[in-house]
C-alpha cells in the first residue's frame, strides 16, 4: 500500500499537457493582442517617427505572425528617406548651392554638422568671423558639382579684413594678391604661355570654369589663424573630397604642401589624377613650387579625359 501512494504522488506531479486551456501565461497570446499589434505596425509604415517591432511572439508549434512584411519594411524605408530629405532641406545652410545639396545633403543631418553650425553661430554672436556667411559656400555657387574638372585644396581662410570670400587662395577685390598666391603667379607666367598677371587676387574666373578651390576649414576669428579648427569643418570637406573621388571621373587634384596632402589621401587614384608639390608659400615655394608646372600638366590631362582645358588667364 505505501508503494501505491507514491506512484500516485509521482503521477499527481506530471502537468496534463493535452489539457486544452493549460498553457502558461507566457505563452498564451490573445487574438487581441495579436490584432493590435498587427494595427500597429500597418500605423508605423505610414509614421516613422512611431517605429516600433511589429514581431509576435508565436504560440508553440502554430505559424503565428512574426515580422512585417516586404511591403511594409520597403515603405518604412521610403518613408524614413523621405523625412530625412525634409530634415536635411530645412537644415541645409544659406547660399548652398544646389547641385551640392542634392548630394550633399545627408551631411547637413549629421549630429557633427549639427554642433558645427551651431558653433560658427556662437562664434559670429562674440567675435568678427570670416568670411561673411552668405561667402562661406561660394565654392558651390560657381560651378555645379558635377562639372568640377580641377581640385585645388587650402587649408584655412584668410583672416584679415575683406579677404576671404569662400574660395581658397582667393581674396576680393580691390584687396591686392597675399603671397602664396603671388607665388601662384609666378609659376603660372613660366608655365602657362601669354599668362599674365591679372592685378587682382579674385580667382572666381576660374572656379567658373570647374576649379574648385576648397578650403578644409571654412571659417575663421578675424587674425587668428586655424581658430576654427577641428570643430567639424575638416569632416565636411572630407566628405565632399569623397563625393567627388567616388562619384567623377579624370578629376585633376592638386595637393600642395603636406596638409593637402593627408587631406587628399583617400583620393582613388585609378579614377583620378593627384598632382603633388610644396605649398606655394614663401616659406617652402622654392623647394619644388617653382617649376612643378601643375597647370599645364592639368591641362594635358585634362584634354587626355576628354574635357576642355582650363584658361588659367580668365581670371
């Protein structure tokens, strides 16, 4: 008899798992719930802020909805890249050129892009800021994205009174040509056959003509060099140098001094043309500047690709 009651005892303990209504609150999924969830990830394609998971857990052994599907993950996508777009055309600064915006434009949606703006906007409230802001993009005025031909890199913007106005080595006029870009001259009248020096240091004739003269860093404190360093800027500008490597063809890219130089290292040089010398300071013209002959030889290259040469005298 006491074996008997512990079988029974032994028996009492096994679960009836063929006992309908005995799964476990885990486990057991209303058709509420499942309706509602399935309500909810349809709202969540037409709203990305309210993204959620549509996933439902699926009852053991049943075929249960568990994910969304291809149409509803394709318009979350369409939708998430559309409210981007709109998030990046409101950000987009002024006097941004369009050609530049269309494919620059998932930059301006950056956290980093964000604070840069932000700073630069701080910066102008306390101090004088070159250039003035509607200069800061001219590079992108002159000449369309994809009509760039010619890539030459500076490195900060002039910092004195009425020089910088959104071109690298450029200054306005009447302000007379600063050294290096003397320098540029110079090399310009032995390279370049009837070049003569224009009395004037804007170089907007040829960033019309598809040069792109581009600074890393696009603002400056008045008269205090490389103020605005390594606030963001440098990540923007590396993200244009990629755009144009990664999407042209038979670009010139002349990279003077050893900061153009690092600056222009991920240049995909199969694609590409890199033409490297000292920077045309008066520091260092002398060591490989002067008779480097980058603007002819960008011209050859140029016509080897098919394009129209540039006229360095248009100026």
């Amino acid at each position: 008899m006491p074996r008997k009651g512990k079988k029974q005892e032994k028996k009492l303990k096994v679960p009836d798992r063929s006992a309908k209504g005995n799964k476990s609150p885990a486990t057991r999924i209303s058709k509420k719930r499942v309706s509602k969830e399935l309500n909810d990830a349809e709202e969540d394609t037409k709203d990305p802020k309210k993204r959620r998971s549509a996933a439902v857990e699926p009852e053991p052994h049943s075929p249960g909805p568990s994910a969304l599907s291809a149409e509803q993950l394709d318009r979350i996508a369409r939708n998430k890249r559309a409210a981007l777009g709109r998030l990046a055309a409101a950000q987009t600064p002024p006097e941004f050129g369009e050609s530049w915006r269309e494919e620059l434009s998932a930059e301006f949606a950056k956290p980093y892009f964000k604070q840069l703006m932000s700073f630069v906007s701080e910066e102008r409230k306390r101090h004088t800021v070159y250039p003035p802001a509607e200069h800061v993009f001219t590079w992108t005025q002159t000449c369309g994205i994809r009509d760039v031909k010619v890539v030459i890199l500076g490195q900060d913007p002039y910092h004195g009174p009425n020089q910088a106005h959104g071109l690298c080595f450029s200054v306005k006029r009447p302000v007379p040509p600063p050294p290096s870009l003397e320098n540029m001259y110079k090399e310009l009248a032995s390279d370049i056959e009837g070049f003569q020096h224009p009395g004037h240091g804007d170089l907007t004739g040829w960033a019309k003509q598809g040069v792109l003269l581009l600074n890393a860093v696009l603002t400056v404190r008045a008269h205090q060099a490389n103020s605005h360093k390594d606030k963001g800027w440098e990540v923007f500008t590396d993200a244009v140098v990629q755009w144009l490597s990664n999407n042209q063809e038979g670009v010139v890219f002349m990279l003077w001094g050893s900061y153009a130089q690092k600056k222009g290292a991920a240049i995909n040089r199969k694609r590409h043309h890199v033409l490297q010398a000292v920077h045309p300071s008066p520091l260092s013209a002398h060591r490989g500047f002067f008779g480097c002959r980058h603007f002819s030889k960008a011209n050859e290259l140029l016509q080897k690709s098919g394009k129209p040469p540039i006229d360095w005298n248009t100026l």
